[in-house]
C-alpha cells in the first residue's frame, strides 16, 4: 500500500475515532447553552439544530454559578490536587520497594496490593464511614483526601515502570556510595516523568470523579465537591437539566485544564526518553 | 454468637490506630443536623431560615441531596446507629421500614391527629403510632396539550372530576394524536416504571397491592386485577402504540410533553408550574386522573414526610423542629415556596383562594375521594424495587402474570424477615 | 534485587498504613460480615457460611455470575484491542497527530456517571440524537439499552466509550518507549508490518499490556454506575451485574450479610483472574530475577 494512501487511510480513522469520542461532549456543553424548553426540543428529530443551537443563552451558567458550583469547583480541585501530590509521593516510594527489593513477606504484601484495588467500593462504604466517625474525620477534608493518597493501582504503575530500569544503574549509585533514599529522589524520580504524569492523572481523575464517598462522608455545603454539586439539580419533581448541564460542562473543562497542561510536557518527556 | 456492631467496629478501629485525631469541638448552640431533599435553594432556605429566626437557640446544619442518592446515603448514616442525622427527610412509604428498624423516634406527643387528612396520618404510622411528620401530600391530575387536540380534532376531558375519563377513552383519543414515525406521541405517565404511578391501574379493578398486615404479596400484587390492570399498561406501549417506550427517567418525560411531542400526560400537580414556567409557549389543560370502566377511580398518593432520628442527642430541639414545622403558618409557608397538596386541613383554609384553580379543584376532591397510599409495611424498600423491575419488564412485553407471579414470590421471601 | 535490612519496608511503610486503615480494615470488616446476619436491631448473629449458601441456591445469582462473566469475557480483550489500536494509530508523530491524542483522552474528564447519563439520553429511543439521526437517514431506530438483546452490547460499547483513551495512554507510553532503532515503522504497512507487529513490538509491550489487563479487568469486573443509572440490571436481568447485585442487597434488600457475602466472591474471582493475567504474561522465572 503506498505512503500516500496508507497515510490517508491513517487520518480518516483518526477523524472518525475523534468524532465518536468528542460529539458526546460536545453535545453536553451545547445542550448548556441551550434556553431551557429548547434542551430537548430538537434531540429527537435530527436536523441542524441538533447539532447547532440556533437559541443561545448563557442563563444555565449563570443558575450554576449562583449555586454552589464555585465553591465545589474549588474544593474538588483542593482536594484532587493534594491527593495528587501525597499519592505520587506514597505510591512511588512502594512501588520503588517492590521493584528493587527482594524482602520477607514481599510476595505476600504484592497480593495485598492487588486486593486493594479489587474490593467493591459500594462493599466497604459502611465500615469506612463508621471508622471515619470513630476517629472524628467524617465532614472534614482528610475524609475525603486520606482514604484516596494510597493506591494499589498507583503503586502496581510504578512497580512496573522501575521494574525496566536496569540493575546495573542501581549497582552503580550504590558503588558511589549514594543511600536508598538519594536513589529514589535524585536518580529515579526524575527518571519518570511520563509515569508520574500518568500517575498524577489517573489520581486526578479518580478524586475529580468522586460522588458517592463524598456524600456519605461530608454534609457542609462547604465541603461539596463539583460531582454532588451537578447531582443537586436533578431534583424528583423538577429537574433543572439547563443548570446540570452547565455545572457538568464546568466540571469538564476545568477538569481539561491539566490534560492540556501535562499533554505538552509529556509527549516531550516520552519523546525525550524514547530516543536516548 | 451475637456482636453489636458498633463496638465490633469500635475496638478494632481503636485497636489498630495509635494516633487518633481529636474529635471536632461541639458548637456553643444546639445544633440540630438535617437531611433534606435537594430542593432548589429558594424553596428551602426560607423556610429553614423561619425556624431559626423563631428559636434563636437552634441551628440547623441543613444538608440537601440528591435524589437518586438520597435513600442510600441515609441507610449509610442511619446504619452508624449514632444519632446523626437528627432530623430527615422519610418517603412516607419508608416510615414502616424505618420504625421497625428502630431509627424514627415516636411522635405521638407531639403531633395532633385531628389537625391532618387521615390519609396523611395513615401514611405516617406504623404499628398504631405515629413515626413520622406528615409534611404535605402528593396528587396526580392528566396534563393535555390544547393545541394538539384541536389539530386531531379531538375533544379534550373535561375538568369536572364527576366525569373523568376512563382509561378506554384515553386510550382512543391518544390513537388519534399518536404518530410513533414522527416520534409524536398520545400518552404517557410521569413515571413509567414506579409503583407509586402504577398501582392505581390494579386498584381501580379493585386489586390490593399487599396484605393487611403487610407481609405477603402473592395473590394480592398477582391477582386478576393487577394482571389486567398491567396488562393494559403494556398495550399502550406494544399495541396501540400510544405511549414512547423506555422513557424511564422522570426528568425528561415532562420534556417531552412540554416539548409538544406528547399530548397527554399523567404526572403529579407539581409539574404545573415547571411546565409553566418552562415551557411558556404551551397551551396546556388538566383533567382529572383516569379511571377503569368497570372499575372505580383510584389515585395515587402519599409524600414526602419527615422523622427524628430515635437516637439523637438533642431531642428536646428536634421535638421542637416538628412542633414548628407542623404548625399552622409554618406549613402555609411550605406550601407557597413549594405547592404540594397539603395534608394539614388548616392550610386549604387559610389559603382557600389559591385553590380555586381546576387543578386544585381537582387536586382536592381526588385526595379526599379517590387516594390510596401505597401498601404499608416495613419491606417497602424490597417491596417498590421487585415491583419496579416487574414494571419494567412488563412493559416492555414480557407475560403480566408470569413476571407478577415471579415478583410476588421475590417479595414474600424478602419481606419475611421483618417478621422476626 | 537487592536487599537491605529496613529499607525495604520503610518505603512501602507509608502506602501500607494508609492501605492498611483505609482499605484492609475496611475489607475485612466485610469479608468477615459476610459471615453474619443482621436482625432488625442492627445486632449480627453468626451464620456461618448460610450468606454464600442462600447465593449458591439462587437462580438469579448464578444468572448474575453468567451475565457478569459474559460481559468480561468481551470486554476486557474488546476495550485493550480498541486501546491498542488507538494508540498504535497515534504514536507516530505527524501532522496534528497532538491534537488526536488529546481528543482521544477527552472523554476521561467525563465522570462516569455523567457518561451514563449522557449516553442514557444520546441512546434514547425518543428523545435521543442517535436514534434521531438513524431515523434521518432512514433507518430504523433501536432500542439500545431497552432491549434485552441490545443492552449488553450497548454497555459494553459505552464502557469502551469511556475507557479506550484511558487505557491507551499506557499503551502509548509502552510503544514510545520502545527504543527507535529496533521499530521504525507504520502500522498500515502490509504483511512486513503485522509481522513485526507480532513478533518484535508485541513481546516489548508484555508490561505495559499486562498492567493494562489486569487493570482493566479489576474496573469492569467492578463497574456499577452505568448500570445503576441507566439499566437498573434489566431489560430483564441482561444487564444484571454482580456489583449491582451486591449494591441491591445492601441498599434494596437491606440484607448486609448477602452484599457482603457477594462482594467477598467479586473479590476472590478479580483476585484468581488477575494472578492468571499475571502469569501469563510475566512467566515467574522474570518475577524472581
């Protein structure tokens, strides 16, 4: 098949891959521009309109910010972003331990960490709210960062990463007489950019999307994350769908914001990497 | 072998934790903490902001959430058995479930019978005493779209409950307006798979959903008039094709009435003023609920109650929370920031002038006349979710009596642990 | 390997409390109420195995245990597949390709409950654009997540919706990873390509790839909101998922000790299946070095 061809055929199943996976969005952020009795009014019978609100309003977003959305925008992003840090930190250093160690117990401790990550959360949401009662946590943000900062998944990531970085790098450092901890910090960390960002995003995502947890584990108003904050305007009698809309189109594009920020340094750091 | 869990949790969670953070200082004020629903901002606020306005000495740690979410997150709460929250929000079918559970505290002392519809109180009792707050009712009136009507030339209902419609005429007029190409369509209800909509199709052929003493559901959910009652609900769906299928979620079918696409609809009388609100262009009527020829007119009923907490540490405050919020002009306050049927008698007096409409006509007369609660017994929970998937799949054509047969075997066998 | 006397276990010291507090108290708490059965007071009483025997014997569970197998046994090789070819389609560097794969990975800035309830109304049979838009084009609509024969599918297809970008991103870095003089060519490229493919890029993707399974098969064998949201386990139990079944004892049935007992199974049978993937793809003779 010639390059030119091939290239073509390459680029078509991007578009079509791209449109299948970005018209949903882009239907939500439409929908929230949309006057309320327009919302559904051109969602069953296709025509321009469906695609194209021809009526446009920025009322949705304006509902939505009168609510609580400001605030639980904040502290979804307080919150992702200090179990973040405390997560790629923790995880790291056991992933580190697995991946470089041989130790008592370490095959049984690996089997731990895989459990850790298979349980049903629905299973364990009852005895985690009576411990988060029994030590005091319950309507405080620890509730909502502490039970998140370690991961089994996180800590699986890294095992595998540091498992492919050679032995001989490690023997050297430890000729040159650098400790385990100057090892990690000054040696592999900084090895693993592109695994530190997938990190940063996976806990990212996992603390953005939180909706069940933080309702059960926080009341105050103020400590509302942007997932309850959307949930609240679908009400039993009288859904408010343009305001739900709009808190979800927000929650969306703020949670874009460090895909494209890590999207720029991490094709660059893979890239970097890839040719060494 | 028998462990309370609480102290099972309590010493392992001690046990393994060597640094306990310290417990979060009580406030000054005795602070009542409430779970409500999450309604808009400005139909709650007013009315939580009236209480603390009159006891200067309470304050409400208000707490809104969703619906979907609302029924797991309290038995989350309610299971720590510790008093939290105080105050919450009870579906008022629940109040059995959750008094024979033990987490409603009684409320005979406080509450005066004569004051409420007795429809009200009954939704409110389990075990002859009252557990929760009859707060408001509910009332389900047939919406319909003028202008479609005359397009179909077709004559609409009539608003005069003595002359309601049966389900046969519904079903002829939604065939003349029904268009199922177009997506275009005659009928459909507000909430096409619960129970709170649907018993009534059984009960107008003079079905009872569930033995008196609550316990037992084969030959009552089963029976020939349930049989028939659903089986007619399906052929809306399948036959006549009058109804749009699989419209499950009660947030969008008012859409689609609104929309113009539907031209009659059976939905609660709080839809009136979203309809109006939103949907400023439609030409809309009411008519009273629909009833089987051969049968009698039954409407659906029952509400959003409330209940204290049967361990909480303030009962002294909470007391007080439900002598406020039962009271005369308290409840009028209710009723203007959100217009439900009122099950206090003294609030159709005060406010006599609002319900001069068709649908409070309407509204009034049915839920003296007309309403039956959904059945009571402490397996409500079990009970409305096999009826719901029953529902579902009956709609969607499967055999009414096999799949009530089914349900009603799935219920006994559920329920029969609240015997003990 | 290398050893040393604390240094192992000062490293893991602090994931493992947190685990430990957070997770394993938690999950032991539940195992070991699936023992149990909770009267009406909240009091347990020890039953003994009656939870898991009360399951054994019925029907609808073992349906449940027939759908959920089903639904992984396509998902998992389904959603990889898709992950993989996308990121095979984006790794080499062209044209806008940075745009592409940020478009790709979109679709995780959508909560899944969010997801559903999209896609519950793109897929409506009335109200949705899909269906809309197969009408315009003078199709017949479908009933999607109505339809007992469609629902699985349409499940899986949305799970996928939701996870392929997710998933390849470790792929993605799996295949950039490869050093540059041993893979040097496109992925359209005739039968030369698959080849390599097969036998050069594949077994350098054994990591990646079997991070990915064992993930993924944790996620969907743990996937509960779409269900929860859009199908409630119907039309007719199609839909009937084990963590749905779980969530309904808990929550509908108010029977803990059954939820529990369900739960400890989920665990146990993602526990088995992932060692399996593990060993498949890294022999142990590679674990030990």
């Amino acid at each position: 098949m010639s390059h030119r061809l091939s290239e073509g055929l390459r680029y078509t199943l991007l578009v079509i891959i791209a449109v299948i996976l970005l018209t949903p969005i882009y239907w939500l952020v439409m929908s929230s521009l949309r006057p309320a009795d327009h919302i559904f009014r051109f969602s069953g019978n296709f025509s321009i309109e469906t695609l194209i609100p021809f009526a446009f309003t920025l009322d949705n977003y304006s509902q939505a910010l009168q609510s609580n959305v400001g605030r639980a925008l904040f502290n979804s992003l307080f919150v992702s972003l200090t179990t973040v840090i405390c997560g790629v930190f923790v995880n790291s250093l056991a992933g580190f331990a697995f991946a470089v160690f041989d130790f008592r117990f370490k095959k049984l401790l690996f089997v731990l960490i895989l459990l850790s990550f298979m349980m049903p959360f629905e299973s364990i949401v009852i005895p985690l709210y009576t411990l988060m009662r029994t030590i005091g946590w319950t309507d405080t943000y620890a509730a909502l960062i502490m039970p998140e900062v370690a991961g089994g998944l996180i800590i699986f990531l890294f095992y595998q990463f540091f498992r492919g970085i050679p032995r001989e790098i490690y023997e050297a450092a430890r000729m040159d007489g650098a400790n385990w901890w100057q090892i990690y910090y000054k040696m592999t960390m900084p090895l693993s950019g592109p695994t530190i960002a997938t990190a940063s995003l996976m806990i990212f995502i996992h603390q953005w999307d939180a909706f069940f947890w933080p309702l059960v584990a926080t009341s105050s108003e103020r400590l509302a994350v942007i997932q309850v904050a959307i949930a609240r305007n679908m009400t039993m009698e009288q859904a408010n769908w343009g305001a739900f809309f709009a808190s979800a189109s927000l929650a969306v594009l703020v949670a874009m914001v460090p895909f494209f920020w890590l999207q720029r340094h991490y094709v660059k750091i893979v890239i970097t990497n890839a040719d060494r | 072998m028998t462990i309370s869990r609480r102290n099972l949790i309590k010493s392992s969670a001690l046990g393994s934790l060597a640094l306990a953070m310290p417990n979060i200082v009580r406030a000054q004020l005795t602070t009542l903490k409430v779970v409500w629903m999450g309604w808009p901002d400005n139909q709650v606020l007013p009315l939580m902001a009236e209480f603390e306005k009159r006891n200067p000495t309470i304050k409400l740690a208000l707490e809104r959430m969703p619906f979907q979410q609302i029924f797991q997150a309290l038995e989350i709460r309610l299971n720590a058995r510790n008093g939290d929250p105080d105050i919450f929000i009870v579906d008022s079918p629940l109040t059995a479930s959750y008094a024979s559970r033990g987490h409603l505290m009684e409320l005979d002392s406080i509450i005066d019978k004569k004051r409420f519809a007795p429809s009200g109180i009954a939704a409110a009792s389990f075990d002859g005493k009252i557990y929760s707050a009859p707060f408001g009712s509910s009332m389900q009136v047939l919406y319909y779209n003028k202008d479609m009507f005359k397009a179909a030339g077709v004559t609409p209902p009539s608003a005069d409950p003595a002359s309601r419609w049966t389900w046969e005429q519904l079903v002829e007029a939604g065939k003349k307006m029904s268009k199922p190409a177009e997506n275009i369509w005659g009928f459909t209800f507000e909430q096409q798979e619960r129970p709170y909509q649907l018993l009534p199709m059984g009960q107008s052929l003079g079905g009872t959903a569930l033995s008196p003493d609550g316990f037992k559901a084969s030959s009552y959910i089963d029976g020939p008039a349930f049989v028939e009652g659903f089986t007619f609900m399906q052929k809306m769906y399948t036959e006549s094709k009058i109804s749009p299928p699989g419209q499950f979620d009660t947030a969008l079918t008012p859409e689609l009435f609104g929309a113009g696409k539907c031209a009659m609809m059976v939905a609660g009388t709080f839809v009136f003023d979203t309809l109006k609100t939103k949907f400023p262009n439609l030409d809309f009527g009411v008519a009273p609920h629909p009833y089987f020829a051969k049968g009698k007119p039954v409407t659906p009923t029952g509400a959003w109650h409330f209940g204290v907490n049967a361990r909480t540490q303030q009962k002294a405050a909470a007391s007080q929370f439900v002598t406020d919020m039962l009271s005369d002009d308290m409840n009028v306050l209710w009723y203007k920031l959100r217009p439900y049927v009122p099950t206090l008698n003294a609030v159709w007096e005060k406010e006599a002038s609002s319900f001069t409409s068709d649908l409070w006509k309407i509204a009034k007369y049915d839920v003296q006349n007309t309403a039956v609660p959904r059945p009571a017994t402490p397996g409500f929970r079990e009970y409305e979710d096999i009826v719901r998937v029953a529902l579902r799949d009956i709609q969607s054509g499967a055999n009414a009596q096999q799949i009530l047969t089914a349900a009603a075997q799935k219920i006994d066998r559920e329920i029969a642990k609240y015997k003990g | 390997m290398f050893r040393h006397p604390w240094a192992p276990y000062a490293f893991i010291a602090p994931a493992f409390i947190g685990l430990f507090v957070f997770r394993f108290i938690p999950i032991g708490l539940s195992g070991f109420g699936s023992f149990f059965s909770e009267n009406l007071r909240g009091d347990m009483v020890f039953v003994g195995l009656k939870n898991y025997a009360e399951l054994m014997d019925d029907p609808s569970f073992w349906n449940t245990m027939r759908v959920t197998l089903i639904f992984n046994l396509i998902i998992n090789p389904f959603q990889i597949c898709c992950a993989l070819a996308l990121a095979m389609l984006v790794r080499r560097p062209s044209k806008f390709i940075d745009v592409f794969r940020l478009g790709f990975i979109m679709p995780m800035t959508v909560s899944i409950a969010l997801t559903s309830i999209i896609w519950s109304i793109l897929l409506d049979p009335t109200l949705g654009p899909v269906n809309g838009l197969l009408r315009w084009g003078g199709f017949q609509s479908q009933p999607f997540f109505r339809s007992e024969h469609q629902a699985l599918e349409t499940l899986i297809l949305v799970a996928t919706w939701k996870g392929a970008g997710y998933w390849m991103i470790f792929l993605l870095s799996g295949l950039l990873a490869i050093p540059k003089e041993i893979d040097d060519s496109a992925l359209i490229d005739g039968a030369t390509g698959i080849r390599k493919f097969i036998s050069i890029t594949l077994p350098l993707m054994k990591r990646p790839l079997a991070f990915v399974l064992v993930a993924d098969t944790a996620a969907n064998f743990l996937l509960f909101a779409p269900v929860y949201i859009i199908t409630n386990g119907g039309p007719n139990g199609a839909t009937q998922l084990l963590m749905f079944e779980a969530y309904q004892a808990a929550f509908a049935y108010i029977n803990h000790g059954r939820s529990m007992a369900i739960s400890t199974i989920i665990l146990v049978v993602v526990l088995l299946i992932a060692m399996f993937e593990l060993r498949l793809f890294i022999p142990a003779e590679e674990e030990q070095s």
